[in-house]
C-alpha cells in the first residue's frame, strides 16, 4: 500500500521508532512505569529503558543488528521485541534489565509485532511463513507456534485484550 508515494512498509519501522511502552525493572524485579523504546542515538536501532519522567536511561540491547518493537511482558519482567541479528527479522525476549536475550523464532522469514497475552504465557506475533503477513501466536517460551489468521489478505498488528 502506498501512502502519499512511501510504502507503509518504510512507514512502519518510523512508527515504530516513537513507540513507548510500559515496563518493569531488573531481573525478576519489574519496576511498574518504566518505558522501554526503540532508538537510534547510537548509530542503529537498539532498546532502551528508562523512568517515566525521562531520568534513569539504560540501554539494553547493543549489537551492529537493528533491533525494535519492544513489548512489555504484564508483569514487567521481561521484554519481548524484534531483531535482525540473525540476518532477518526475528522475535527475542530478555529480562527487564537486558540479561538473557533469547531467540524464540528460528527461521527464514519475517516475524514481528509481538503481543504478550495479559496473562503473560503467550506472544502473539506476525510472520510471514506462509508467504504473506499472518497472525500468529506462541507460547512465552517460543514453543506450540500456532497460524490463528489464513488468507491472501495482510493481517498485521495483533492486540490482546485485557
């Protein structure tokens, strides 16, 4: 789809850029109102953390790779968010400090947005697995990945309910 002569596919990541989201603390330790977010300030995409009023900023993530989309887990424990240190876009989650940044999507296509459920035992996310952007979810550990949504259409953005 173009927008004003821009693919939404070049829109997307700038969006992206501004999201902020409500986040925990340290490991096992979340610290309700804290914003995780995407920024560029050093030279590529990472993920920072930092206080509501802007003090406290800690970077999380520090790789040459683009990595974006945070998502706070309910409990603010841990983060999921996007990646392409592996050479496409994949989904990661770490703790709320940045320790134990794990791969939980392992394959040759695109998988992004990611959602946790409000009880925090699920992500869903979308990929491109079946040749077009579907609607997925998985278990919080990466497990029982599972097509929710199956048509020639696009289907993005997936948002749990409370």
């Amino acid at each position: 789809m173009k927008t004003a002569g821009v693919t939404t596919a070049l829109l997307f990541p700038i969006c992206l850029a501004v999201l902020l989201t409500a986040c925990g603390g340290g490991v096992g330790e979340p610290a309700v109102g804290k914003i995780a977010f995407e920024s560029d300030r050093d030279g590529d995409s990472e993920i920072y953390l930092m206080n509501a009023d802007g003090s406290g900023l800690t970077s999380l993530t520090d790789n040459s790779a683009r990595d974006f989309a945070p998502a706070c887990s309910p409990d603010g424990t841990r983060i999921a968010f996007v990646s392409t240190r592996d050479g496409d876009e994949e989904i990661y989650v770490m703790n709320a400090d940045g320790s134990g940044q794990t791969n939980l999507t392992d394959n040759p296509t695109i998988d992004d947005t990611p959602a946790w459920s409000p009880d925090g035992t699920r992500i869903a996310f979308v990929s491109t697995r079946d040749g077009n952007l579907e609607i997925y979810v998985m278990n919080a550990d990466g497990s029982g990945s599972t097509r929710l949504t199956d048509n020639p259409a696009a289907d993005r953005d997936p948002a749990w309910s409370p």
